[in-house]
C-alpha cells in the first residue's frame, strides 16, 4: 500500500537528547530506543471514517517521537498498519450500499491527504490487511504449531493462557478485561470457547462478507493477530515502541502481545507501549459510535491553515484526555500568526544591523544544516541556540509538546521586542524539524 510524500526536514546543528516516553506496561518513563536504531509499530485507522482530530491527534504525537529520534541521529524504522477488512467497515459498507473496497479506498485515500496537509511524516510501510493476508496466515500456522489455537464452529481462537505473561501490557484483572472486551469488539460471552478472554485470531466465512483461503478453511483474519504479524514481520521479533490510542491497551495491544511471546518467544514484541489519550468534543469521547466527530478534511475546506490545526493539536500534552473547541483553534490561529510576526522582526532586525547568519544550504532544504550566527552562543544569535536547546529538551521528555511551544512563545515575546536578531532562521528551521510546523 502506498504511504504518503514526506515533507522536507531541516537538518539541525548538533543533536538531541534521547527520547523519554512513558511506558505503559511499566507505568514509567523510560528511554524510548536505545543506541543508534529506532524502531516503531503505530496502529493504523479502520478506514470508514476518516480523518477525525482524535487520530491527527495521535498520528501526530508519534510524528513527534519520530521528528526526536531522527534528530537525536537515529535510523527510524516506522510501520504502520490500515485495517481495510473488518466488521466495523463491512457494516458501514453495508449500511450506504457501497462495496466495502470502494469504501476503504477513499478513505485511506483521504487519510494520506490529511497527513500530508498536516505534515506528519510517513511510516517506511503502510501496511494494509488485506495485502497481509500471507503474513497473518504464516504467523497464524506458527500459532497452531505451538499447540495455542483451536476451533469452534470453524472459527479459530487463540488460547489466553498458551501466554504465562498474559496481562503485563495492561496490568488489567480478569473482571476488568472482561468488560472491555465486551466493549471493544470481544466475544467473552460466546458459548464453547475455553475462556471468555480468547481472541479469535481466523473468522470463518459469513454469508455476504469478504474471505479468502486459508490452512484453516475460508475467512479473514483478526485484528490482533493482524498488527502482530505486520509488526513483527518488518521490524523484528522484538522492537522499540507499539504506539496507539489510549483504548487501544486492552484488549488489543494486550493480544497482540501475547500471540507475538507464544509464536517467538518471551522476550518478543515491544519493550515500550505509548498511549496517547482521548479528544472529546463537548466533554464526549470524539469517536465513530457517537457520531461527534471533527474531520480535518472539513476544517481544511472551510480555509484553516494546516499549521494552525498541528498547533492546536499540539498545544495538549498526547497522554491527556483534553477537549477540542473553536475556542482552541482560534487560540492556535494567533499562535501561528504571532510567531510568524516574530520570525519577520528578527528578519527585518538582521537586515537593518546586517548580522544575518549563514545557513549552508538553505534552512528549508532536506539536508541543509543551519549554522553561522543561530547556532553560535554569543551575541543576539545565542536565543536561536538557546531556543533550539529548549524545544529538544521538552520533547525528549515524554514529548512534552506544549512545553516546547511555551519556549517557542518566549522567544516570539523578545523578538516582537526586538532582542531576537540573527535567531530566526535557526528558530523556523527548529520549529519545522522537530515540531514539524512549517513558518
């Protein structure tokens, strides 16, 4: 599946500090790669609705780790999935009287254009089930072969306890999972399973719906097993970070986890689980079910600048449930606008004293590093420097966005005041590296 084009980053002097993200399997922060490979799988959309602010929301909190770990110098590895089979598009499919490939084409169609309007960069693979199929029925043999499947009424099921560490990802009890799980697309009350907790990994051939062959009779697969064999499969048994949603952690990264250390072994899947938290809209969950949901495409149809949505996105730190209003997109809109007025007094400043720096091959371009009279510490220039040390700083801790915008706020304050010349260009280029804001 294609992914999207990646913007242009600027090459920053020097280099960050590693990467700390809160855990959620060790409820603590921790250092989200480590040495000179970094590694991320990112749960993708089911795409019959897209693009809502609560997914711009998390696909940019992980923009933001990637943006801190190539910064940092690492080689990133990112992978994503799209789950373009699955009851929750079927039924929309069947609900509008659309065929269901129709329906998860313009949908994963407009996912890309949203992204790339918002500037977040690409995974290496955008990896969609369906194109899977091979994967997840190789992991599914591997599976069975450990004696950890069974079947029930053709359906197959993967068996909880097959898994010594299952419920290390969420810490949840059994009452709790339960209940999600019912919740969250589970089946704990179907008859004959051997627990209520297992997750079907093959779901047999239905009347109307999509299936294909398998070792196990016709079907498509699970959701969990899904990102299993997709993760695993392109970035290693084992890898830095799985990524997604707060409501993601049980039961889905939680099953994810436990197939991955049946099929490989104890030590496979992710040291690090990152969950972002809920956008609501007049203090309701933003989700699907609901119907309350804010689309990025609609807000870039009625003229707002992408910039000033990243920024409003931005403006809450990723692991809070915070609460999108008009109110916060207008605030996000002066935000912009005032630092745009900073980065032209700065600019006007160096003309008028001619102290412009050097930026050895432009600050805009791929690989051109920013450099001269920004990056020194001496002299106006030195708040550039200054600046670029407090966005990196506040991103390597947990990603704290908010705290990096504050830092880029101060420094607006004196530019408007006129204490900020031959700082501009490092302060747009940090700006769009790291925030990934285009000024």
């Amino acid at each position: 599946m294609d992914t999207w084009p990646a913007a242009d980053v600027p090459k920053l002097p020097g280099r960050a500090p590693e990467t700390r993200i809160w855990d959620t399997s060790s409820a603590a922060l921790t250092v989200a790669a480590r040495g000179a490979q970094a590694r991320l799988y990112a749960c993708g959309i089911t795409p019959y609705d897209a693009t809502h602010i609560g997914h711009a929301a998390t696909y940019a909190a992980w923009d933001l780790l990637v943006r801190a770990w190539r910064d940092a110098g690492c080689q990133v590895s990112y992978v994503q999935n799209v789950t373009d089979v699955d009851d929750p598009l079927l039924e929309r499919a069947a609900r509008d009287g659309e065929d269901w490939r129709e329906l998860a084409a313009r949908e994963i169609k407009l996912y890309r254009s949203d992204m790339t309007a918002l500037r977040v960069l690409p995974p290496d693979h955008l990896i969609g089930a369906v194109e899977a199929l091979p994967l997840i029925e190789k992991f599914n043999l591997v599976l069975a072969d450990r004696g950890s499947v069974y079947d029930l009424d053709g359906d197959v099921y993967f068996s909880r306890f097959a898994d010594p560490a299952f419920g290390s990802v969420s810490g949840l009890d059994p009452d709790t999972m339960t209940e999600l799980s019912a919740e969250r697309g589970g089946d704990p009350a179907r008859p004959g399973k051997k627990d209520p907790l297992d997750p079907m990994v093959w779901l047999a051939e239905r009347p109307g719906e999509p299936s294909w062959p398998s070792e196990f009779g016709p079907g498509r697969p699970g959701w969990h097993v899904e990102c299993t064999a997709i993760a695993t499969h392109y970035l290693g048994d084992s890898f830095d970070v799985q990524a997604g949603g707060r409501d993601l952690v049980f039961p889905h990264h939680e099953m994810s986890a436990a197939h991955a250390r049946v099929a490989l072994g104890e030590d496979a899947f992710a040291r690090n689980y990152a969950h972002a938290g809920m956008v609501r809209l007049d203090g309701e969950k933003m989700s699907k079910s609901l119907g309350n949901l804010v689309f990025v495409s609609k807000l870039l149809a009625a003229g707002h600048d992408p910039m000033a949505i990243r920024l409003a996105l931005l403006a809450h730190h990723y692991r809070t449930d915070w609460d999108w209003t008009a109110e916060g997109l207008d605030a996000a809109v002066q935000r912009l606008a005032t630092w745009r007025s900073a980065l032209a007094a700065a600019d006007a400043e160096v003309g008028a004293v001619g102290a412009v720096g050097a930026v050895a091959g432009g600050a805009g371009g791929a690989g051109g590093a920013v450099a001269g009279a920004d990056a020194g510490n001496v002299g106006p220039g030195s708040r550039g420097a200054a600046t670029l040390a407090a966005i990196r700083a506040r991103i390597a801790e947990d990603l704290d966005a908010p705290g990096a915008l504050a830092a880029v706020d101060d420094w607006a304050a004196v530019a408007l005041g006129g204490g900020a010349a031959g700082s501009g260009r490092l302060v747009r280029a940090a700006v769009d590296a790291i925030l990934g804001v285009a000024l």
